[in-house]
C-alpha cells in the first residue's frame, strides 16, 4: 500500500508511524485507518522492527474524526449495528494482537479517536502543551475504539466517568496524574525520549519473549483468576526455556556481554501461540 495520509520510517530496528495531515491536524480519517492497519501487518511481518513509535505530524497528534463532512458525519444509516464497525475499534483490536511494543509519542492535542487509538499502545509519553478530550458526549455520540474497556483500565472507573460525562478538554497535567501518560518531556526531547526506550528494547530483549510478553500481559486483564495466568506462564516457561534465545539469554548474561537474540515472531513463536479464542463480531 501507498501511505498519503501516514509516514512509514524504519531506523535501528524502530518504526516510526506519523499520522501525517498536518495541516488538518492529522484528522482521522478512513483513508487514515486502512494505511495504520496496513502498516501494522506489515511491521509484525518484518523481523527487523523490534518497536513502534506512533507520532503526529505538526502541532497536533490527532483532532479526532475528520468532521469535514458536515452534520451527518457520524450518520452511517439506519442499520449501523448490524452492517457498520466502529474504525477506531478496528484499529484498537489490531493493536491489542500487535506483536511489537508500540510507543505512542502525544505531541500536541488528541481529542476523540486521537486519544482513544492511544490507550490500545504500551506507553504514552507527551509533549508539554498536549491536551486531551474523550469530547464524545458533546457531539451527540459515544466512546469508540472499545475504549470503554481500555479506559477503565488505564485510569480507573470513577475517572474514566468524569472524562467521559463532561467531555471536556483537560490538560497534560491532569493525564499525568491520572497515569493516562507515563511521562512529559520539553516538545524538543518527546521523540529522542521514544527512541531511547525503544532501542533499549531493541538492544537488549528477545523479540520472541516480548512479543509473548505483551500478549500475555494484555490478555490476562480480562482473565476471571491467577490460574489463567499461571496456565500461560507455564507454557511460557516451558517451551521458551527450551530454546536458543533463551541459552543466548543465560549465556551472555554469565559471559558479561550482549546478548544476540534470533528468534523471530513472524515465524519462530511456540505453536500454543495464540493460545485465546478469537472472539466474533456479532
């Protein structure tokens, strides 16, 4: 696929995905959704992105859905349960399978879609000035891109509710204290502050293990008992015990020296993998 409405840049193993509409604000868009998709097949295919960083072109990172259309934006017709999935959940799903870790660097505003494509990616780090708005009540519609589950669980029930009731646009402060963003760096420092975390993944981790990692941790937040997490980690432990990334693992650690992993997830995960049901829109 040709991106028009992304940038797609690869640089010591970390993928750059920029919403690239600046002078729209990088507006979400269908176009928009299709190219992010895409690029997320393409960078769990390449063995050679060990992270992502998803960024915005400009001054903004994402001002919601493009309302550009008018009154009837949102109109989809009268059957929209049964014929019509919401885009930004269809983004959010594909993130919550991802197999690399994904960094989402907040450099201005992200309001609507904009913030809640974010809350389905590892880390949220933000520039000073980033503002935020779940602003959906005050467009006559509801929280989308399943953030009614991500919310809750970034921040907690009685906070995601005040967000979600008022819809007003707080700021960056306010995201901080709610644990919604892990940290706020000057505007200069957000992207290098991304990079560096990124290439300590990179640098130091087996792809295989994190990949695993991330399933594992994401997954088991819906899970009903610990026993659920204990049957994972065991086959976890077992099968990757066994192998070559786990010896080069022990083995540089003893020899005090890097450790060069192999494994990789586009063909080397354990054959339990996935191990959850997938689940049906219906």
């Amino acid at each position: 696929m040709a991106y028009t409405q992304i940038a797609y840049e690869v640089s010591e193993r970390i993928l750059t995905l920029t919403l690239d509409r600046p002078d729209k604000l990088n507006a979400f868009t269908a176009t928009m959704l299709q190219e992010l998709l895409d690029a997320l097949d393409r960078a769990d295919a390449d063995d050679d992105v060990r992270a992502i960083i998803v960024t915005g072109r400009g001054r903004a990172f994402c001002a919601g859905a493009d309302l550009s259309g008018g009154a009837g934006t949102f109109d989809r017709g009268r059957d929209v349960a049964v014929a019509h999935r919401d885009g930004g959940g269809l983004l959010t799903l594909r993130l919550f399978d991802c197999k690399k870790p994904v960094i989402a660097a907040i450099n201005g505003p992200a309001v609507g879609v904009g913030i809640t494509m974010t809350l389905a990616m590892d880390v949220r780090l933000a520039g000073e000035g980033a503002r935020f708005g779940f602003v959906f009540a005050r467009r006559g519609i509801v929280p989308e891109a399943a953030s009614s589950w991500f919310l809750t669980r970034a921040v907690g029930i009685s906070r995601a509710l005040e967000w979600v009731y008022s819809g007003r646009v707080y700021p960056i402060e306010e995201a901080l204290d709610a644990g919604l963003v892990r940290k706020v760096l000057p505007p200069g420092e957000l992207i290098s502050a991304a990079r560096d975390l990124a290439r300590e993944i990179a640098e130091n981790t087996s792809a295989i293990s994190v990949a695993l990692s991330r399933q594992m941790l994401w997954k088991m937040l819906g899970a009903d008992h610990p026993m659920e997490a204990h049957k994972v980690d065991s086959r976890g432990i077992h099968s990757l015990g066994q192998s070559a990334d786990a010896r080069e693992g022990v083995s540089s650690f003893l020899e005090k020296r890097p450790p060069k992993f192999a494994g990789r997830p586009s063909k080397d995960l354990p054959p339990w993998y996935p191990w959850w049901k997938e689940r049906k829109f219906e």
